[in-house]
C-alpha cells in the first residue's frame, strides 16, 4: 500500500470513529457534546496518524464541528482565533526569530554546550534540567519561549535536518523541561493559583506558596532523570558527540566577539519582557487594568522595529514564524472550549473520574493523574482543565467524606503537565513550530513517560503528605 493509500485508510477510520461516537447512545450527554466528541476523535486521529497537515486538520475539524451542528461556526471559530493567545504566539515567535538573527542564540547556546561538553546527550540534559528551573520561577510558556531557539542554533550549527534524532530529542526536551518545572510552584503554570484559589473558596483549605513547593519541587525533580532517560530511548541521537571538542567549544566561546547592538537589545527586550509578566500581579493593582500574559510582549515586540533601533527588518523576521503552527494552537482551543461548552468536557471528566472519592489513597492519586493526563489531550489548555476537574473532584471529595486537598493536589499538578500531544500546551506547540519533530514523535515517547510521571507523581504525594490525608 502506497503512502497515500494510507493516508486515505486513516482519514476513513478517524470518519467511521467519529460517527460512531456521534451516534453512540450515551447517557445524560447531548447531540452537541456527541459531536464536539466525535470531532475531536477525529482530529486526534489524524493528528497522531499525520493524514493530514496538522493546520488542515485542525481547519477541518472547526468545520465538521459547525456543520453537525455543535455550535455555530462564528462562535466555534471566535473561542480560538479571538484569543489573544493568537498575539502571544506572534509575539514569542517574533522574540525567538530576533534572538536567534542577532547572534545572541549562538552566543548563549555556546555557552551552554562549553558547560555541558561535545556530547549530546549531556546537552539534551542540559536543557531539560535548565528548562526546568527556569519553569518553576517564570511561566513555563516564557521559559520555552527562552530555550527554543538557543536550541534550534544548536541544530542549525551542526546541519542537523529536520527528522533527526537529534532534532527531535533536543526540541521536546525543551518543551519536556518546561512542562516538569511548571509544576514546582505556584508561579510555574496557571493551573496552579488556580487550584489554591478552588481549594480557598470551595473547600475553605488554604495552600501556602511553600505547602505547593513540597510537592511540587520533588516531583519535578524525579521527572528530570526519566524525562532524558524516555528520549534517548526513542531518539537515540545519530552521533554521540558534536563535530568540534569539548575544548573547541570552550575555546570558541572564550573567543565570541564583544556583543553587537542587535544582540544586546535582543536581551534588553528578553529581560523587559520576563520583567513585565513577573511584575503583571503589582501592575495590575497599580494601574487597575487587566493585564493577560499577550500584553507585555507586544511593547517589547515593538521595540525591535522603532526607527533606527536594528538593522533587522519585518520582513526578515515574518520568514522565521511558523504560521500552521498557530494556526494548530488555535483550532486546538476552539476544540477544547467547544468541548466545555457543550458539556462534552464536564461529562468526559465525570466519566474518567467518577469513581476516585471511593478508592484508597494509592489507586485514588494514580487514577486522578491518569484521568487528568487524558483529559489535557481534548481541552487542549491547563485552565481549561483545571477550571473543569478541580470543582468535580473537590465535590466528588465532599460526597465521599475524603480530605479535598488530596483529590485537588494530583490534578493541580498534572493539569500543568503535558507529554503526550502537541496541541495540549502551548508549551509543545513553540518548539514544534520549529518543524523537528512530528506530533507522533511527541506521543509514542509522551504516552511511556505520562505513565512514568503518574507513578513518580503518585508516590510523591503520597510520601509528602499521605500520612496527614
């Protein structure tokens, strides 16, 4: 059978899987959130089979959803490409596109791989370990947003095409590292205030920034090892080391010219704009303004094109963002709002976790982190998720008469954590923009380390805290 044949087969198999979903009697769901299923069973399918460009899919998708009917088109379309999420993704592409033209990626990445040494499995380390500290203290989406053209310098250095195993492993560790350390504390990911702010006003349990970290810290940590451990078994890099030495790289760093202007205002803009998300709580106390995560990057956007300011034109830049890639991220959340409003999303979470409230302590945490790690596929957002599941399990813990805090904490973590699709974070989707790996590198890899994290998570909670639950 040709590769086109098959590609015709998978788009056949994701038709019949949808309609079977949409016509399947199930209970106490409706019309609208049968198909918002359906459609998405759909997507995936074609997204992990690659069928169809990841973009199309996502395209075609919006329309199945409008034409059976589970909403209309306007507001399908509206819930993602009305997002400012859309003027984030601009914004970072823009910042990754202008530190890589200045030459300042060079000279980080340099720096690192003079630390690290020519060998690359150290370097992949490097950046899972670095990703993850720096997730913990900024968001994670910054942290990446930081890392991801550090790492494709390195690539572009050595020649490595896009496919490699190399390629694949440095880019989804640098998602990966990301995705880790945004569970280590409340700053590392939205879902996490979120949860403390469900557990202080349904539950009356008030979660201190250092109750979090002890939980969230260990586990991230214990994810580090196995996280580089999963990627060199599935990408096993094609050369054990770099081209040039060990002692060549520090040597070349050593030797880096002074930095030039465009260098220096790439990393005025870098440090402005991480300034500005870490300072947006006090700013909007100050200016009495919302201030979404958009906001701050489009000013330090702006500042690379004011006249005379660098050489780097528009026009240079324009060629280095992945439109399909925001495209994909953005049909990822009309699917998953779609999927909340219908209903589909509180049915898929009261059906995966329905039953926790009743098991022991063991089994509850592991059957939460799994249910949750399932549901981030199809809401495609950690708000999204943690706004759906964390009200269900603090009422699943009250009818069950179990402590709210130990059902809450194991979502709250792995609502910020998202290893097997692409389009669950954004975290995944700025990497991936860079055209390394494919959707389905990213899930055979991610669905043996969800299970490893679930284990690692599982344990964690309840060595810390399971004698007090």
């Amino acid at each position: 059978m040709t590769a086109e044949a098959r590609k015709w087969v998978w788009i056949g198999i994701a038709a019949l899987a949808a309609a079977a979903v949409m016509l399947a009697p199930l209970p106490s769901l409706a019309d609208a959130g049968r198909t918002a299923l359906g459609v998405l069973l759909f997507a995936l399918i074609l997204w992990i089979t690659e069928a169809l460009p990841f973009h199309i899919t996502g395209l075609l998708s919006l329309f199945l959803m409008a034409v059976f009917r589970a909403d209309t088109f306007q507001h399908i379309v509206a819930a993602g490409f009305g997002n400012d999420i859309f003027i984030f993704f601009v914004g970072v592409l823009v910042l990754s596109a202008f530190i890589t033209r200045s030459g300042l990626g060079k000279r980080v990445s340099a720096f690192i791989i003079s630390r690290t040494g020519n060998r690359v499995s150290l370097i992949i380390l490097g950046f899972i370990l670095t990703g993850a500290l720096l997730s913990m203290w900024i968001s994670e989406i910054a942290a990446v947003a930081i890392l991801t053209p550090l790492a494709k310098d390195i690539l572009e250095q050595e020649k490595t095409r896009p496919g490699s195993n190399f390629g694949k492993g440095l880019m989804i560790a640098t998602a990966w590292g990301c995705v880790a350390g945004g569970m280590g504390t409340p700053a590392g990911s939205g879902t996490n205030p979120l949860a403390i702010g469900f557990l202080k006003d349904m539950a009356g349990i008030d979660v201190s920034f250092l109750r979090w970290m002890s939980y969230g810290i260990p586990a991230a940590l214990l994810l580090i090892l196995p996280t580089w451990g999963v990627l060199m078994f599935f990408f096993k890099p094609e050369v054990k080391r770099l081209s040039k030495s060990s002692e060549e790289l520090k040597e070349e760093y050593r030797n880096l010219p002074p930095m030039r202007k465009e260098e220096k205002l790439a990393v005025f803009a870098l440090l402005l704009t991480a300034a500005l998300w870490l300072a947006t709580p006090l700013l909007e106390r100050i200016s009495g303004l919302e201030i979404p995560i958009s906001m701050p990057i489009l000013l330090t956007n702006a500042v690379f094109f004011l006249p005379k300011v660098s050489s780097i034109k528009w026009r240079q830049v324009e060629r280095d963002i992945s439109w399909s890639g925001i495209i994909l991220i953005l049909c990822g959340i009309s699917l998953g709002k779609t999927l909340y409003d219908t209903g589909a999303a509180a049915w898929l979470s009261a059906s995966l976790l329905g039953g926790a409230g009743d098991l022991p302590l063991f089994a509850r945490t592991l059957m939460v982190i799994l249910g949750v790690s399932v549901l981030k596929i199809a809401l495609t957002s950690n708000t999204v998720t943690g706004t759906i599941v964390i009200p269900i399990l603090i009422a699943l813990a009250r009818n069950a008469g179990t402590d709210a805090f130990s059902m809450v904490i194991p979502a709250a973590l792995t609502s910020s954590m998202a290893f097997l699709l692409v389009t669950s974070t954004p975290v995944n989707i700025i990497p991936h923009a860079a055209g390394y790996f494919t959707v389905g590198d990213m899930a055979k890899a991610g669905a043996v380390l969800t299970v490893i994290a679930a284990l690692i998570i599982t344990v964690v909670i309840i060595a810390v805290g399971g004698v007090g639950f």
